[in-house]
C-alpha cells in the first residue's frame, strides 16, 4: 500500500486529511511536529509528503531542507496558509515539488497527490531516448544524468524539465507548455515557477550559470535548449 506522511499541526485539517486519503487507499501517518515529520520521513519511507509551513519547534522549510539535503528525493506537496509568491518559490527552491494554499478544495488537493505519485512512479521516458551534448548524458531510461562522466543529482521535476526542453530538438516551449507538461495542471502554479527551476538546470550543468550556452531564455516566451 502506498505511504503518504501528512505533517500537519492542525488536528481538523491532519485528519480530515487522512480520511480522505485512507478512503483513496494509502497508508497514512499524521505528525503534528516538524522534528516528528522529520523523524517519520526518515524511518517510515513515505512514498510522498503532504508538509504544512507553520509547524512547532521546527518549521516546514527546515524540515524540507534537511530532507533534501540528507539526500532524500522523496515528493514533496506543501500545504500552507502562507500563498505569497515568495514562499512559494522558496519553497521550490529548497525542493518542493509542489505547493497548495490554504483554504484548498480537497478533490484537486487529491488529484495533485494521485498526479505526483505517478509522476513519482513512471520511468520518465522509454529506454531509447538518449541525449548527448556538450559533455552531458542524459539517459530517460535509466533516469541518469552526467556531466564529463560524473552523475549530477536532479530532482525529479529537473529532470522531467530537462527532458521536455531536449525532446523540442532546439523549439521554444513556453512557460505554460512546460507547466501544463511537467507539472501536469495549470491551477495556481506561478509561472516563476518554471524560471527556478531552469535556474537549478543551468547551475548544474551550465559552466557558466550566468551566461548559459544550452539553457537559453526566449524573452517574454519561454527557454528551449541547445546542444551546440
């Protein structure tokens, strides 16, 4: 049965959460604390976490942190009531994979968690799609990623964005494409959104993040990616 870790203070929200999510058939664990969303994130293996903001003695963007910086790729669906632009980016910033604010409609809340699990679970493309360029192996297949022979880490929205831009073969694709494409929805995901993470992109594999030669921006478009 498929694990989902609601981290959430609110005893309503947590578990009104977990009947619903019960009723879709996972298995859910509630944590009211972020050092206990942490610990559980650790021990249980959850195949996705549903994470608020505002948690006692550890908020939700260290406990996402420390997860990403522990090495842990696990999905990430922040629940807050705090829906400025720049939480929201900060969130993706540190590796969220998705963010819905507070007051949510439950169905979209639960077709966004039905979304990541198999976004989570699918091989990202079919063994044969295999991209070379400037040094960098990008292998759908296997899900792998080098750069002059070394693996790069990408989260799994990287490199379903970096795969969308080499499938173009150089064509522009617009910030809404790639939301409706990698993010699956168009509800309420910021546009910057798609901006971060091309950030992330460059600053992996980009020898100059700052005067990128292959990720290039289209003014007031999109980006679109060449090898050469």
């Amino acid at each position: 049965m498929t694990r989902v870790l609601v981290v959430e203070d609110d005893p309503g929200i947590g578990e009104g959460l977990r009947l619903n999510l019960e009723l879709e058939g996972y298995a859910v664990r509630i944590a009211t604390t972020g050092p206990e969303g942490l610990d559980l994130a650790r021990r249980w293996q959850p195949a996705l976490v549903v994470l608020d903001l505002m948690l006692p003695l550890l908020d939700g963007m260290q406990v996402l942190r420390t997860l990403r910086e522990e090495g842990h790729d696990v999905p990430v669906l922040i629940l807050s009531a705090r829906g400025d632009e720049a939480d929201r980016l900060r969130g993706f910033r540190l590796g969220a994979d998705d963010y819905v604010v507070k007051p949510f409609s439950l169905p979209e809340l639960l077709a966004r968690v039905a979304a990541m699990l198999r976004r989570a679970g699918r091989s990202g493309g079919t063994a044969h799609e295999r991209w070379e360029f400037a040094g960098i192996v990008v292998d759908a297949g296997t899900h792998e990623v080098r750069r002059d022979g070394q693996p790069v880490a990408l989260r799994p929205r990287e490199f379903d964005l970096l795969v969308a831009l080499l499938r173009r073969e150089g064509r522009v694709a617009t910030r809404t494409e790639l939301l409706e494409e990698v993010w699956r929805y168009e509800a309420d995901v910021v546009s910057r959104t798609v901006d971060v993470h091309v950030v992330e992109l460059r600053r992996k594999l980009e020898p100059d993040p700052a005067r990128p030669r292959h990720l290039l921006t289209v003014r007031k478009t999109g980006y679109r990616l060449v090898p050469g």
